[in-house]
C-alpha cells in the first residue's frame, strides 16, 4: 500500500467513526399509538339543528387512554376550534407532563362527514347501517419544563340526536379516537 491509499482509508474511518457517534448520540423520536378506552365517546352538543356537522363544531372533553398493562397514560380535550389540551401520566399514576390551553394548537388534516350526516333518537344505535365520517388533526404544543410534543388524532365519528327536557340536540359520537405521541 503507498502512503496516499493509507490516507485516503485513515480519512474514510475517522469519517465512519465521527457518524457513528454523532448517530449514537441522535434522538430516536419514537411513535406511540393508543387507542381511546371509553368509545364510543359523545362530545359536547353542537347544534339543535338538524344540519351537517363540521369539524369546527367538535368539543370533545374526557377522552381516556390506557397502555396494555390497563395503565392510564392520557387524558385529551379537544375543540374542533383549533384548541386542545393532553394530560398524561406515569405509569404509577402520577401527573407527567401535560399541554394547553394556551401552549398549543391542533390542525385539522382531514374530514368527511357521515352518511346519513345525522341520526334521530328513534334509531337507538344509529351507528348501524351508517357510513361512518371521519377526522383528523395534528397537534403540537410546549409542556411547563419547555419540552415540546406532538402527535396526532384521527378517527371515525357520526352524529346523534339527544333529546332532554324540552329540546333536542345533535353530538359527534366517536366511535374510534387513536391518539399518536411523538416522543
């Protein structure tokens, strides 16, 4: 071997060395789903009329997530608005890190409605024989350390008419809710 090969292969390697502990050292974001436990899930009424949804008109307040060993690990909020709030939690239960109102924002990415876009109270389970809308949005926001997150919901969804009282109201019913962490 002449000197410049020696070289040209002591460069190679100090190179393949240097990626590697950059590579070493790099944060692996990983990528969490959890499906929503409490499904199919009612949000907040959005209209008394007998109208088409939009994604705008969601308030969906409550949703619980739970990891395989039936740990909870979230908690979300969510306005169609563009508001969200997520809590979540260590496995013994105690409070990890959470986001919003202020701190963070959602995006809507897609949206269809259902088919028919609305069912009465006299269909108990309306779910049935309709074509289910769906949704979905990305999410990001800053934790009280400055920690930023982000991930993302999409699911399926169909409007119910509730009746109480003296009137009547339509909600989005999800029926799935998966919640995704980038971590």
């Amino acid at each position: 071997m002449d000197k410049g090969m020696v070289a040209r292969i002591s460069v190679r390697a100090i190179i393949a060395v240097g990626l590697f502990v950059l590579l070493q050292q790099a944060p692996v974001m990983a990528q969490t789903t959890y499906n929503a436990s409490n499904v199919p899930f009612y949000c907040d009424a959005a209209t008394s009329s007998r109208v088409p949804l939009t994604f705008g008109m969601f308030a969906c307040r409550g949703l619980t997530y739970y990891d395989a060993n039936n740990k909870l690990v979230a908690e979300l909020f969510f306005w169609g608005s563009g508001r969200i709030e997520l809590f979540t939690y260590n496995p013994d239960g105690t409070a990890n890190w959470s986001i919003g109102p202020n701190n963070a924002s959602l995006s809507e990415t897609s949206f269809s409605e259902p088919n028919p876009p609305y069912c009465d109270t006299i269909n108990q389970f309306c779910s049935n024989g309709v074509t289910l809308g769906t949704f979905a949005f990305n999410w990001s926001g800053t934790d009280g350390s400055g920690n930023s997150h982000n991930g993302s919901v999409s699911g399926t969804w169909f409007n119910r008419q509730g009746c109480g009282g003296k009137s009547c109201w339509y909600h989005p019913v999800l029926e799935t809710a998966p919640l995704t962490i980038n971590q």
